[in-house]
C-alpha cells in the first residue's frame, strides 16, 4: 500500500494528515480508554492538542536542536509530545517506563536533554530523586494533572504548558509553521538509548530519513490503508512500535488505539477488533497456551474434534501454499473453520488480518498453529541501529523458521564468519558522543548487527543466534544457545530457560517453570505442597521436567543436549537486573548470581 503522501520529515507528514488529509475528516485518528469508555480524538483536535504543547515548549525556551525526554505509557499525550518536539526542530529522547532512577540519570546527563515529559506520579517521583544530578534540565511536564505537585520548581501540567502555548501562539502565529519549514530529512529526529545485555546504555542516532525509508519499505510491503485500525501495546519508546504501529499507520491514514496494558490486551482486542497489530512473540506463546490449555481440559470427544482440526487446518494451509486444494480437503477445512477456529479468532475479536512479529524470535510451531487457525504472523528482524526493519516475511512470500528477505532500499550480506552485516538508507548516524562503538559497529557503511545468520537456498535470511552468545564447549563443540532455548520454551511447564556451557563439559540450564501449569501438574498428581519452594524441590516435578527435555531435545545433537539443570523459584525480573526492558536476557548477570547452582550441578558429575 503507498503512503498517501511520501514525505521527507516526520514534521512534513505531521503537517500534510492534518491540514490536507484529514482536515475534513472526522473520524478518529486515535482511540485510547477514559474512565472505562472509548474515546476517540480527530485529526483536528490532534493538531489542536500538538500545536498548543508545541508552542508551549517554545514558551518554555525548547528550540532547534535541543532535546526532550519522553517517560511514559503509550497514550495520545506521548504522540503530541514527539510531534511537538519534532516539529519545532527537536531531538526527542524516549525511555522506558520501567528503567530505574540510575539509568534515568545516565540517560537524561549522556543526552543533555532539556526537559523531560513523564506520564504520572510514579515517573515523576522516579525523576526527582535523580533531578539536582541532571544539570542540563530546565522543565518538567507531568502528563497526569492530578500528579504535579505544588512545591516542585519548573513542573508544569501538560494542559498547563499546552495553555502557554495559546498565549505564545498569538503572539508568534508563525513560529510553529516557520520551524517546520526549517526540517531537513538528515536533521536527527531521535536519540534512542539501547537497553544493552552489557555495558552502559548506547544512543543510537536515528534521522528523518532513516526512519521514513523504513516507513516506505513497510507501506511497499505490506497492505495496509485508510480502513485499517492498529492495537498497540507495544512500547512507543521502542523503534519497532514507533516506526510500525505509529508512523507507518499514520502513514497509511489508518487508526490506532491504545490498549490500557499488557494484560488488558486480550479485553481490548475484543473491544477494539482491530485489522493489524504489531507484537512480539511473547503474546502468541499466552494466546497458544491458553487455547492448548482449554483444548486438553475439554471432555475426550472435543479433546479429538480440537485435534483433528488443527492437523486439518495444517495440511490445508501446506495446500494452499502450493496452489492445489483437493475437494476433499477444502470441505474438511470449512467444519473445521466452524467447529474450532472461528471462535479462536473471534478471541483476537474477529477481523485480524495479520500480526506484525519482532523483538525475538518466533517458534516455528507457533506460526504454524495460528497459520492454521487462519491468523498469520509475518515475522521480520532488525536492530534499533537499523531503524529497526532489515529484513521480513511478506503475506505472499513466507516462511516460519527465518526472517525473511530483505526490506526495500536495504542491502544484506554475510560476513566470512558468519555475522550479518545491512547496509541503506534506514542505517543509524551512529551512537550519540560514543565514537569507538560507532566504528566497532559501522565499518565502510555496513552495519554490523551482532547477529549469525545464514540465507537458505530461496534466500530467506535465518538467524541462528548472536554472535557474542556463541560459547564453545571444553569438547571444542560451538554451541549457538538462543535456538536450543527456543526449543525449551514451547514446553508448557517451562516460562523462561537459560542454556549454560561455555568452556564445560557439557551443557546445562537454568529453568524458571511456568508455575501455575506445574501447580495444575501437581494438584492432579495429589503432589502435596505449600510454597513454590515445596513444588522445585519435588522429585516428581524435577522429574516432569526431565521428561520435558528429554522430548524436545531428542532431535538434537548429543553435544546440544542438556544434561542437567537447575529449577528456580523465581522469574528473571527488570528490578534485579536479569533482563533489559526489551525483555533480553542478562547472561552474564544470571550465571554471576546462580553460580553456585551452576557450580553444582558440574560438582554432581559421575556421582
């Protein structure tokens, strides 16, 4: 689908949805939940709303160049302030809601941000506790009236800065249309900091162009328009939402709503029946788990009906994909359509065209399962570094298990060890003030993404792991951990799965169960237990576990294999530093802070 208009600057489109496009129109253009209800926000009051805060942070001294923090939940205030801050010539500089006052810190100070825009009362308070060490902020705008408080120096409400910006309109009725002129397509647009698995947080340097070239390469391929309504969950301060499920959809004219919360999608999915959503694979491991889960508590009968649908769904979907659909089959497919998949994807609420799939990779069994049901999961792959997308399956040019081809305008090779290098118009500046790491990364204009891979024969990109993850055994055997943990996780009883090994004899793992399946495992066994504690020490569910592996890994090679492993009694977390906001895990931090299990169980060998 074409853009309706291609534009060289975010500020550009800005300016052309609302003062061409959608002027007239009034539908919405937003859609977000107030006091329970739906309320949608027209291209007019969008203008309204991010004209006025624009020229309230002129107001406030905010001008060409300078940068602006943005730390909140995706809500309409968010987009108003990044067009804001964009059109008046500004470098917006977002974070995640969930890092700590430490990293807020070395952001805010490593980004010489001017002012920051948080969401409420618990943002703010983050801020404050950091704020006399930012010396570079003058301003701080709560979006959330109720949480400003009244003794704060150079706090303002978002309507309070957006009633400057009335005031300063009038009296400079051209400034906000004059700095839009100004916008160049290589003027950076935003500095986004990488949650990194090591190391201090990197910004990466993203201009106009590079995003709006990745935005072109998503309308040319994939169709979406004007009748289109987008979910978004994902977080807005993340390249591959803001990019996807933001620009792009305003791109194409479509809609977006905001889902309240993660664990409010399933409920704002049956509201909002939305046409496309972006995700990660995350949401279709609940989505399958639960529809598994329903599946095997029904009576035998429905158990059998549910089964046979799914292998019906399957061997008509490998039919479709090869141009002949026996009658047979296809009669087969309709009552399997009206038994079992239709009142699965009335659950996604009835009109999902297709899912939009980054961040990590998807299971193959996962694709597979929703390409039966009728749902499809296109996945692509990219880095922030690349704005994000480098490659991605398209809806007639599939295939689960890679990445996909290469996006429009991107150039993809591999290295002579195996590293995939990108090269094109979405690839990053570099890192803001971090000369080393731009070079160690960019060299003669290839990106270097850290990433092996491989282009299988019809040239669809598979990734086998990151480069810095690959650990070679005391056996001389290099093992690539990422797929081998994949593996794991499709088990029902496993929530999060670290593979150990590096320099050993041989490979072993760190297993945070799904504990309210293994606590289903346990009461249908009669296994007595009061505590998490009582169920990871249990023989027996040491012991379903075992027979867990022992299924999935039988494929593997016997140096893949995992020969033992350790149960943990609670979820690798944000709060002690085991994953990044983007949800990666801490390799190293994990094996510093269980070393003495991992130190046990190769203690335990030939006992």
């Amino acid at each position: 689908m074409p853009e309706l208009k291609r534009c060289k600057t975010i500020p550009e489109m800005y300016q052309y949805l609302t003062e061409e496009y959608g002027a007239k129109l009034e539908r919405p253009l937003l859609k977000h939940k107030v006091n329970n209800e739906w309320v949608g926000i027209t291209y007019s009051q969008f203008k309204d709303e991010t004209d006025s805060f624009a020229n309230g942070l002129a107001s406030l001294g905010f001008k060409r160049g300078d940068k602006l923090a943005i730390i909140a939940e995706n809500r309409p205030e968010w987009v108003f302030t990044d067009m804001a801050s964009l059109c008046l010539g500004g470098i917006d500089v977002p974070l995640y809601p969930s890092l700590t006052a430490d990293s807020i810190e070395f952001i805010m100070n490593n980004s010489e941000s001017v002012g920051v825009v948080v969401s409420n009362k618990l943002q703010l308070n983050k801020f404050l506790k950091v704020r006399k060490n930012c010396r570079t902020v003058k301003f701080i705008v709560v979006m959330n009236e109720k949480d400003v408080p009244q003794d704060e120096k150079d706090v303002y409400s978002f309507s309070a800065v957006q009633k400057l910006g009335k005031d300063f309109g009038k009296d400079h009725p051209t400034h906000l249309k004059d700095s839009i002129k100004l916008s160049r397509e290589d003027d950076m647009c935003t500095i986004i900091y990488t949650s990194g698995t090591t190391g201090e947080p990197k910004g990466v340097m993203l201009t106009h162009k590079n995003i709006l070239s990745n935005v072109n390469g998503a309308l040319a391929s994939f169709p979406f328009g004007p009748d289109d309504i987008f979910l978004s969950f994902l977080p807005l301060c993340h390249i591959f939402e803001r990019m996807g499920g933001y620009y792009s959809a305003f791109s194409a004219g479509s809609m977006i709503c905001y889902a309240q919360s993660i664990e409010s999608v399933a409920t704002d999915l049956m509201d909002v029946k939305p046409t496309l959503m972006t995700s990660v694979p995350r949401l279709f491991e609940r989505i399958y788990s639960k529809v598994i889960k329903n599946a095997e508590s029904q009576p035998p009968k429905k158990q059998k009906i549910f089964f046979w649908a799914l292998e019906t769904g399957k061997a008509y979907a490998k039919a479709k994909k090869s141009g002949s659909i026996p009658v047979g089959l296809s009669l087969k497919h309709k009552l399997a359509d009206k038994l079992v998949f239709s009142k699965i994807r009335a659950k996604t609420g009835g009109r999902l065209r297709f899912f939009i799939s980054g961040g990590a990779a998807l299971a193959r069994e996962l694709g597979e399962f929703f390409e039966a049901v009728g749902v499809l999961i296109i996945e692509g792959y990219g880095l922030t570094e690349s704005s994000p997308v480098i490659t991605a399956n398209r809806l007639d040019d599939y295939k689960f298990g890679t990445v996909g081809k290469p996006f429009p305008d991107v150039e993809v090779k591999i290295a002579s060890d195996g590293e995939i290098l990108a090269r094109g118009p979405n690839i990053m500046q570099g890192y803001y003030k971090n000369k080393k790491e731009t070079d160690d990364t960019i060299k003669d204009g290839w990106l270097h993404t850290g990433d092996i891979g491989v282009f299988d024969a019809e040239g669809f990109l598979v990734i086998t792991d990151r480069k810095k993850h690959l650990f070679k055994t005391s056996g001389g055997k290099y093992i690539a951990p990422t797929p081998i943990e994949n593996l794991f996780l499709a088990s029902k009883y496993i929530d999060q799965f670290v593979l150990i090994g590096d320099r050993r004899m041989f490979l072993s793992a760190l297993i945070v169960p799904d504990f309210e399946a293994v606590k289903e495992y346990a009461d249908s066994h009669k296994i007595a237990y009061s505590s998490i504690d009582d169920l990871i020490e249990n023989k027996q569910i040491y012991d379903l576990l075992e027979t867990e592996l022992t299924k999935f890994q039988k494929n593997l090679a016997n140096f893949e294999r995992v020969r033992k492993f350790a149960l943990l009694d609670k979820p690798f977390s944000l709060e002690n530093n085991e994953i990044t906001p983007s949800m990666k895990l801490k390799r190293k931090v994990i094996e510093e802070r269980y070393i003495h299990l991992i130190e046990q169980m190769y203690s335990e060998i030939g006992r």
